[in-house]
C-alpha cells in the first residue's frame, strides 16, 4: 500500500481507482480531491433514465448544490431526505420512500444514489435492493465512517425496534465515488467519527498501520487530503483483506464486527435517549473496542500493554474511554441480548457470539470464524470498569 506521502503526492484533481473484491462481486472505488466534476461524467456512462438521491436534510443543504445542478442534467432526479439519524433506517420509512420512487415512475434503469453517511446508505442500499428485485446503486459518501467503511461492504439494512440492522440483505454497489473535500467540511467530532472504524481496523486486523494513524493523529490535520486519502487507502486494504472469500461477512469478514457488539447496544440507547446529539456510530465503536478489550484480558487473552493502546488510540481519536453519564448499562446489556451476531455458533442461556482478540490483529479463536461465545456477565463486568467516574482500568492481572 502507497505511503501516506506517496498519497498525498498524486494527483488529486483526478479520479483515483481502486477494484474492491468481496467475494464474487467486484465493483470500482473512484476517488479524489476537488473531483465532483469527474464524478458527474462517470455518472453520466450509466446510462439511467432517471436517479433516486437517498440523503439527509443536513447533507443536502450543504453539498447538494454540488451535485444535484450536474446530476439533474443527465436524468430527471427524485431526492428522498429525511432528519438526519437513525430514525431514517425503520420499516415505516423504508415503506413510505418505496412508494414515493414506484410512484415517480422508477425503472429498470434507474439508479439509486446513497448521498450521505452510512445511515443513508444503508436505507439506499435496502430500496435499491427491494426495487424490481434489485437495481443499480451508488454511493457518493459525505462522512469518512461511510466513506472508510459502511460503503467497504455488500451488507444493506434497517433497523428493527429492538435493534440495529435487523432488517436487510445483501447487493454490491455499482460503484463508490468519494470527494475527500466533502468530508473535509465535515465538524471534527464527525470526522474523527470514520477514523474510529479506520482504527479498528489497525488494532484488529492491521496493527502494522497504527505508527502511520498515530502520525495523523498527532499532528491533528485530519482534514487535510493527504491524511484522507491514506486513510481511505488504509481501509480499502483492510476491510477487502478479510472479504475477499467472505462476500456476506459470515465467516473470516466478523473480524470487522470488533467493538461493534456493544457498540452498536451503546449508539442505540443513546440515540433514543438523545436524538442525534447522541454518540456517533464510530464513537460507539470505539468504545465497543475497549469494552471487548478488556474482556479479552480478563480471559488472560489481551496483554495489558495491548488494552492501553487501545486505551492511547481511542482517547487520542477524542471518543469517549468511559460510559457516558446517562447510558445505563442494564439499558445496553438488553440491546446486547438481541445483537444480529447471535446464532452463527452455539451459545448458552446468558452467552452472545463475542469478537475479541489474543493481540493487535489476532482474533481469538478460528480466523475463519472469529466469535467465541462470550458470558453477559462478562459484559457487565468490563462496562462496570468504564463506567463514569470510574478508573478506567482492565480487571485482572498482567498477561503475556
């Protein structure tokens, strides 16, 4: 994989390309710096006779002037946007936008267009999916967490009331085409939000790319296109490394399922506790990774040198190292009960499928099949030591 200098250092008016392998699909990943022109003119070889645009009100009234004008001279376009959140991804809306693109005269032809994050994304991605069985979608990502992971996958749902991404199916994009000056405009708290995924790739599957994050990190210029294209390059190389013979992430590809147990439980039940104020899905992660690191070491699997990387990288990424005030954890543990893990091994009463780690970039367990099942108890425990006022300190003592 290019440095993150020899990154920076190519043309960045012009659209890159890498071919994403997942199993049997394979699609292109188109990116640049300043390049929604060359975005168009791909845009324009698809030949639609018309586009659906799935987005949020936030993305809209900041870049949809930038692709909508251009988008509109090629087909008719249909703009489908909601409140930003979570609240986008239930079956009500799913219903309700159905019908609004069947009524509009989609075909065949058309083209779904994910305009966004990962939220609306993944609801891009279950319309496209459903319509006449399936037809071609896009995505244009506008947050690094869409960009740097949710659009690295053939994985689309909604959510479900009692938890996330409960409701879906799989189809590979058309192709991916990512502007990073758009997720250059985005605030900081957002923008480290996709670094979050990019760190759990290095720490469960590419330890050898924590110097160069540290790096980034460090000098703080996150927003700055050679930082995003590196890490763009980053999390292509990682995510496509554990999909290549795992089209529907079912086998060696729940590696990137690291943190997101409790992760996902956190970002739940903090988002009905508090809208979209609440953390943001890589927030959540990160903080997923600590609680399933120190799990690990309370097994004696995780040195205690490898929970305080963690520790070093989430903290560094200004996600939070302690549940927030507010969330309580018999709140998450009811949402972990019902993780979308549950059922790809045998697991007793009070136990639920785990990704967890013996080191940085070693899962526990058989690589092809990287859960073990993981006591709630367990769960309990490790939240308890990241609870607010708290020391954040694994339990148990030092191991190899």
């Amino acid at each position: 994989m290019a440095t993150r200098d020899e990154v920076g250092a190519e043309k960045q008016d012009l659209l890159q390309v890498r071919q994403v392998r997942i199993g049997d699909a394979e699609y292109p990943y188109r990116y640049g710096a300043g390049c929604i022109g060359a975005i168009l003119e791909e845009l324009a070889t698809l030949n639609a006779d018309s586009f659906v645009v799935v987005s949020d009100e936030t993305v809209i009234g900041l870049h949809g002037d930038a692709l909508l004008p251009g988008l509109r001279a090629l087909a008719p376009v249909d703009v489908i946007s909601r409140p930003p959140g979570e609240g986008m991804k239930t079956l009500t809306c799913l219903a309700e936008d159905i019908e609004r693109v069947l009524a509009a005269g989609a075909t065949r032809r058309t083209v779904v267009v994910a305009f966004g994050g990962g939220v609306p994304g993944n609801l891009a991605g279950v319309i496209a999916a459903l319509l006449f069985r399936g037809i071609r979608l896009v995505h244009i990502p506008t947050t690094t967490t869409a960009a740097m992971d949710s659009v690295l996958s053939l994985k689309q749902a909604i959510n479900s009331s009692r938890g996330k991404n409960h409701i879906g199916t799989y189809l590979p994009p058309h192709g991916v085409f990512t502007d990073v000056n758009l997720l250059a405009t985005l605030p900081a708290r957002e923008l480290r939000s996709g670094l979050c995924e990019a760190a759990k790739n290095c720490l469960a599957i590419r330890p050898g790319d924590l110097p160069a994050l540290r790096e980034v990190l460090a000098e703080g210029r996150l927003a700055e296109p050679r930082s995003l294209l590196w890490l763009l390059e980053c999390s292509i190389a990682a995510k496509t490394s554990v999909t290549a013979h795992d089209s529907h992430e079912k086998r060696a590809g729940l590696i990137l399922e690291y943190g997101h147990t409790v992760g996902h439980a956190v970002e739940l039940v903090d988002h009905r506790r508090r809208g979209v104020a609440g953390l943001s899905h890589g927030e959540s992660i990160a903080f997923g990774m600590l609680v399933a690191a120190r799990i690990s070491h309370n097994r004696g699997r995780l040195s205690l040198d490898n929970v305080r990387v963690h520790d070093e990288i989430v903290e560094a990424l200004g996600a939070p190292t302690r549940l927030p005030v507010g969330i309580d954890i018999e709140d998450v543990l009811a949402v972990v009960r019902d993780d979308n893990k549950r059922g790809y091994l045998p697991a007793g009463p009070g136990q639920i499928p785990f990704v967890l780690l013996d080191d940085l970039g070693t899962p526990t367990g058989d690589r092809e099949l990287p859960l073990v099942p993981v006591d709630l108890a367990e769960v309990r425990v490790a939240l308890e030591s990241l609870a607010p006022q708290r020391i954040a300190e694994p339990v148990g003592a030092e191991v190899g």
